[in-house]
C-alpha cells in the first residue's frame, strides 16, 4: 500500500491534472468509481473559475467574456492554487492574460487587469485603528529618519503607462459615453479599501514613490530619499503628516525597536 503522502499526490494529479491512471487501484466500490472522480474534477475546476470570473468582471467587459473565459481555463490548468485562501488566488493572473497572443491588441490590458486585483484586494480588508500626530510627536527627530510605518492593509499602489483609472471608473459608472478616448499617459494610483467599498486616487510620481516605499517596509528616511530624487521640491515632513492625517498610518516604529 502506498504511504499517505503518496496517495494525497496522486489524488491531487488525479483532480487538478485529470490523471486518472495513477489512482485507478484506489477507486473501488459502487457501479463506475470514475465517474465519482469526474464529479470532482469538474467540481474543482468549475469553482476555480467561477471565482476568477467573479474577481475579474471588469477585465471581461474591456477584452470581452468569451476571451476571458478561456484565458481563466487556461489559467486554471497550469497555474493551480497554492495556498488554501482562495482570496489569495489570482494575483498572478494579470501578467498571464496579458502574455496570450491575442492580447497585445490592448496594451493597458495588465495594469488594468492589476488595478482590478487590487480594488477587489483593497475591498475585502479592514482598517485598523489608525495612529495621530501625537505618536510621532513621541518618536524623537534623531529615531524618525529611520523609523518604519505601519500602513493600513488596504492600501495598494500602482503605476501604468495609461490612465486605467479612469478605464475602471467608467466601467464602475455603469454609464456608455458617445465618445471616449484612452490616449498614453502615465498615471500613478493609490487604492485604498475596506470593507466591501474603495477609493481610487491619483497622486505624484514623488508622493507615489514615497508611500509605495513605506508600504513595502522602508524608513521614512529612505522612503523620503527615493522621492526626492524624482522631485528635489518633494517634502517630506508634509508627506508624513498628510498620510497620518488621511487615517493610513496604523504604527510608527523606531529603528532601535523594529528588531
């Protein structure tokens, strides 16, 4: 008999991959064991896409649904899941459908399809209680250069080469203007959300550098030299306050306590 690491993997080829042979032993009792297997094959793949189809609504009205359909099969066949939160499933998708050959007649097609993924991630977050002016008052000049944030867990950052954002917004407008035109221009975008809502705002090349480096862990003071070196009238400390007044801010942590 095999051990249970084995049968656990053969099971998984046998319904991710559709490889019925190497669990053909295993499938005994009633009249076609088989056809029970195939239940679940077609269960497995048929919940995969359906919530890839539900996280990407937006990308199937700019590409069109039968396009997407079969790029989320696809998808599904060669990429399964790899973690048991299926709201983690997908974050990879983007750069998938833009990379088929019949995509490249929409070249916006991955920053719209990232701006998609990171509107539904923004939305299923929740804020934490978010720090005041006070918290930094108490983190001395000397340990605030290298001190590191905590931003709220919904927030995401974006930079495209079009102006997808107001793509998504007229998709979530619902409305059909008699003309629109979607011109080259690069855009760099905050998501923020919570709760089932979000919010799409533009902001600076500078501003953007700076928050997308705290957000990914770097000090302020890093954070700042980065933006700095894209704007030299970039501030800094007007940055810092206004992302503590907007209620992004949930920890201030000094360098000698980020260890």
């Amino acid at each position: 008999m095999w051990p249970l690491s084995e049968i656990q993997q053969r099971l998984r080829d046998a319904v991710i991959l559709g490889d019925a042979n190497r669990v053909a032993d295993l499938l005994i009792g009633g009249g076609d064991p088989g056809r029970r297997l195939a239940i679940h094959q077609r269960h497995y793949h048929s919940s995969l896409e359906s919530a890839l189809l539900g996280k990407f609504q937006a990308t199937g009205w700019l590409v069109g649904t039968p396009f997407l359909q079969e790029a989320i099969r696809d998808f599904v066949r060669k990429h399964p899941p790899h973690a048991p939160c299926m709201a983690e499933y997908g974050d990879s998708f983007p750069q998938f459908i833009s990379q088929l050959p019949s995509a490249d007649r929409v070249p916006y097609l991955l920053a719209f399809a990232e701006l998609e993924w990171c509107l539904g991630q923004a939305a299923i977050s929740v804020d934490q209680p978010a720090i005041g002016l006070e918290s930094v008052s108490r983190t001395g000049p000397e340990d605030l250069h290298d001190a590191v944030l905590g931003l709220q867990p919904g927030l995401h950052y974006l930079s495209a080469a079009w102006p997808v954002d107001e793509l998504i917004k007229l998709y979530l407008s619902e409305t059909k203007p008699d003309h629109f035109a979607l011109a080259p221009a690069e855009v760099w975008v905050e998501v923020h959300g919570s709760r089932g809502s979000f919010e799409i705002d533009r902001v600076d090349a500078a501003e953007f550098s700076f928050r997308r480096a705290v957000r990914e862990g770097q000090s302020i003071g890093n954070a700042a030299v980065g933006a700095l070196d894209i704007d030299s009238s970039f501030e800094p400390g007007r940055a810092l306050v206004q992302l503590i007044d907007q209620g992004r801010v949930t920890t201030i942590t000094p360098a000698n306590r980020g260890s």
